[in-house]
C-alpha cells in the first residue's frame, strides 16, 4: 500500500530500503576512514549486528539514542542500525560543551549515548549531571564497569528483519544550532531521507556508483548527512570520512591521496582554502564538481574556485528544518553570487510582513513546502506552529528573486538592517567589499548610534593586515559606493584579525552586533 502524501509505501524503513539497495555491491567500498575501510557487505552486516545490539540492550521502537560521534566508519553503522531497530538516532554537534550535552540528554529523554572515545571528558561531564541513568556505549577503549563497547554491541547475531516502521514515522533528530536560544529537536521522518536522495542527490548532483564523495561538513550536521550517507549509499559510491576538523590542510590531504570526484564544503572553508599556500594544483584532483552550503556563497569565491579547480561550484540553500538542500544552482547552469533555483519536487515562496507575494528583485521572506520537511520540533508546541505552518515551512531567511527565476540571499530575517527606511541586506555590502582584492572575509552588521538611528558597520579581515589604515577605509566605501546604492555603504569600517563563527563556520553577527565602535 502506497502512502499517498508520498508515493512511497506505507511501511517503509529507511535503513532497510539502502542497504537493499547495494545488496550485489557487497565487495565495494563504501566507507573509507583514517583507520579502516568497510565494504558493503560489512557495512550491512554491522548495521544488522548493531540493530540487534540495541534491542538486547533493552531499547524500544522510538526511544532516542544519543550520538556524539566523530566522523568514522561507527557513525553510519550506529546511524543505520538504529533507523533498521525502529530505534531514534539522534546525531549531535561533536564541539559542544558539556552543559549542550546535558540538555540534549535531558530534551531527549535518552535511554543510551553512544560516544567517541576521544569526547568522553566532556560526555563524562555531562553524563553525572544528569538526573537519571543511561547506557554508555563507547566507539574506541571502553574504561569503566559502566561503558559497553561499540565491538561488544557488533557482537550480536544480525537481526535478519528490519523494524516494521512507517514511512512518516519519526525516524531520527537533529538539533539546531541554537542560535537564538537552547537548540530545538528537529524530527525527522524514514521518507524525508529518501525525498532528499531523490529530488537532490540524485538529479542534481548526479551521483553514481562511480563516484567518491567527500563532505567537510560532519555527519551530524543535516547537510553532511545527506552528502556523506543518504546520497552516497543510495547509488553505491564510495565516501571519504575524516575525524579531524576540516582545516585546509587536512581537506588538501584528502582531495590528494583520495581522490574524490564530488566535494562539499562550506564558504568559509572555501575562502580559507583560497587563501592557502598549498593549495593542491589542478593536476593533482580528480573533482568533477563542488557543492557549497550553510552560507551565502559569495560571487568572488565561487568564481575564482571554479577557474582554479575546473569544475562547477553548486551554492545551495538547505536547512535543518528542511533535512537537505531546495535551492540549488545546476551544473553548467551556475550564476554565482545566487542560490539558484529551486529543486523540482520543492515550492518555494516569497512574501512579505502580512503574507503576500513580494514583487521581482523585492526583499521577501522565503517559504519552502516540499516532501522532505520534518514534522515537528520536539515539545516545542509555539515554535513548531511558527515554523511548520501547514505544508509550507518558513526558513527564517529573507531573499529576492530576479526575472529569470534565480533567488540571491538577502540574510536571516534578524540580521536584516533597515537604513533611512529602506531595507539593506548585509549580504549584498559584503559581496561589494569582497569583491576588493585586499578584502579576505568581512561581516557587516547594523549598529545603533547615539541618535538612536540604525549604520551599517563592516567588520573586515584583510589579507594582508599591514595595510590597514583611514586611507583604506576611505577607498573600501568607495568601492561599495560604485556598486551599489549609495545609502547601502557601510558607514564605518573596522578592520580585525578574525570573525567570530560557530563551530559549523557560520559567522557570528550577533557578537560583531554587541561590539563597540564607537
């Protein structure tokens, strides 16, 4: 029987429904570690083996299992074993703190954490705050009566059937960044992982069993899962997964020895890659295509790296909320300095402060109804109807879109300014500025001055730091001036060493907000 909503079957299991997929692929390589490699046939053997492993060790269909895992050849194994359980994995940021950690439990109402070996002090913390027992499972040395090991979990007969699960049955969660307030449990359906696979993985990126993928983006992010488990498995590539935190030399290490032919990474990194010396030359890669996410991407950057490495930068917009990207520009149809268009399968919307259709190149805010949106935010009744508003989902992003359909990234609704009435996007001066070549990076932010009235100020990291003085400054606003409408320059300038970002790359403005300029 066919759920109607989706046209996949009612029963469906996500886990179940990849690893039939690769059933004749049993000696291909599907994972490759710092350590170790994992065929198919591995692969789906541990999965089962770990699916058994948690039902032995008491879980129930739904219970949540926490996830504070580097990017090894474990993670997927928990992931999908949990999924083929009828169990909830839950995969969580490795870089937070152990309060972060407490709460997670304490939201989730976790019945078992599984953890890396080298984030055990800061899980160990956060497991003797917590006001009720749970299972530890440790990937890596076990230390303690209390910890089971991740091989002792592996060690159960494979369950030969997977869970009996619903297609719209929650499946996994994903917490946000928390940007404004304690991070929300975003819940996930076994469908949304299949919708994403198959409206983007696949059309989009055209991936095939050929490929070797590599995501600089983690697993536990919504964006690294889709790059580095969801898309890959589901047409039997290789991926390249590295523990260490994406810093160009340990992606450059990678790019050379492995030799992936799709990538997917952030602007940051992107920018920071430009910037280094080592940059690997084009002979020494073997990509046919880049994919960028979790900000902007701004036109400079995209260009350069698409002449430096010969091939197509994708810039595309996804979300949490959303599970994978809906926006997207096309191979051999890019418009850097846009997100492109939107994927087909999606809908996609503009409106304005009382819900109308804003006019072409107008600032809107972006609506997205498509198959892949989650179902709700755990206990969170106020937020989950300010976001999920019946089948459309607000992004909390605002966008403008020109008369060819290609939608350009105006900034998050909070960041917006509102400059002498007119709206200013902090995207756009910051694409003028970085289009000056002794620009690196720059954030521009609206501050409050002592007549109570709203300036841009532009936080900007040069490449090189010597050179900054009044005579700059003084040349960057007439850069932008030159660029764009005259009100939207920034009305100070303020040169630093280096902008504050979240653990994903994502730029803080809200710390440059709370800066003093005077």
């Amino acid at each position: 029987m066919k759920n109607a909503a989706s046209g996949l079957p009612q029963r469906f299991n996500f886990a179940q429904h990849l690893l039939a997929l690769n059933t004749a692929r049993g000696s291909k390589v599907a994972y490759r570690d710092d350590h170790s490699a994992l065929s198919y046939a591995e692969l789906d053997h541990r999965v089962r083996c770990f699916a058994a492993g948690l039902l032995a060790e008491g879980l129930q269909p739904e219970q949540r299992v926490l996830l504070v895992m580097l990017d090894t050849i474990d993670l997927p194994v928990a992931f999908l074993g949990a999924l083929y359980a009828g169990v909830v994995p839950v995969p969580v940021n490795t870089l937070l703190t152990a309060e972060n950690y407490r709460y997670m439990l304490e939201h989730s109402d976790a019945k078992m954490i599984v953890v890396s070996d080298a984030l055990r002090s800061t899980v160990d913390q956060a497991i003797s705050t917590c006001s009720r027992p749970l299972k530890v499972v440790v990937s890596g040395a076990a230390s303690n009566d209390r910890d089971i090991a991740f091989t002792n979990v592996l060690a159960h007969t494979p369950l030969t059937q997977a869970a009996d699960t619903h297609a719209d049955q929650f499946a996994f969660w994903l917490y946000s960044s928390g940007s404004t307030g304690q991070p929300k449990g975003t819940v996930h359906s076994h469908a949304n992982l299949y919708w994403t696979a198959a409206l983007y993985g696949k059309p989009v990126l055209g991936l095939t069993e050929d490929d070797v993928v590599f995501s600089a983006a983690k697993l536990f992010f919504a964006y690294g899962l889709g790059n580095a488990l969801t898309f890959p498995l589901s047409v039997g590539a290789t991926v390249v997964l590295m523990a260490e935190r994406p810093t160009p030399a340990a992606v450059f290490e990678r790019l050379i020895k492995q030799k992936p032919t799709v990538f997917y990474g952030v602007p940051t990194l992107y920018v920071a890659m430009l910037a280094a010396d080592n940059l690997p030359t084009r002979d020494q890669l073997r990509l046919r295509l880049c994919v960028s996410a979790g900000e902007a991407l701004p036109r400079e950057v995209g260009e350069k790296l698409s002449a430096y490495v010969g091939c197509d930068i994708l810039d595309g917009l996804g979300s949490t909320e959303m599970l994978h990207i809906f926006l997207s520009n096309r191979a051999g149809a890019v418009r850097y300095g846009t997100t492109g268009t939107p994927i087909p399968g999606y809908e996609v919307e503009l409106r304005d402060e009382r819900g109308q259709p804003v006019a072409v190149g107008d600032i809107g805010d972006l609506y997205i109804k498509g198959p892949s949106a989650a179902l709700l935010y755990w206990n969170s009744r106020d937020k989950s109807a300010a976001t999920f508003q019946g089948e459309w989902v607000k992004s909390g992003d605002k966008y403008t879109v020109d008369a060819d359909g290609y939608y350009s990234y105006a900034g998050r609704s909070d960041d917006m300014l509102k400059v002498s009435g007119q709206y200013v996007s902090p995207i756009e001066v910051e694409s003028a500025l970085m289009a000056h070549d002794q620009v690196l990076e720059c954030a521009v932010v609206g501050q409050t001055d002592v007549d109570g009235l709203t300036k841009t100020v532009a936080y900007v990291v040069l490449h090189e730091p010597a050179t900054a003085d009044d005579a700059l400054v003084a040349t960057l606003k007439a850069f932008v001036k030159n660029r764009l409408a005259p009100f939207k320059y920034p009305r100070e300038i303020v040169f630093i060493r280096e902008l504050p970002k979240t653990a994903t790359g994502k730029i803080q403005r809200f710390k440059l907000r709370e800066q003093n300029v005077g």
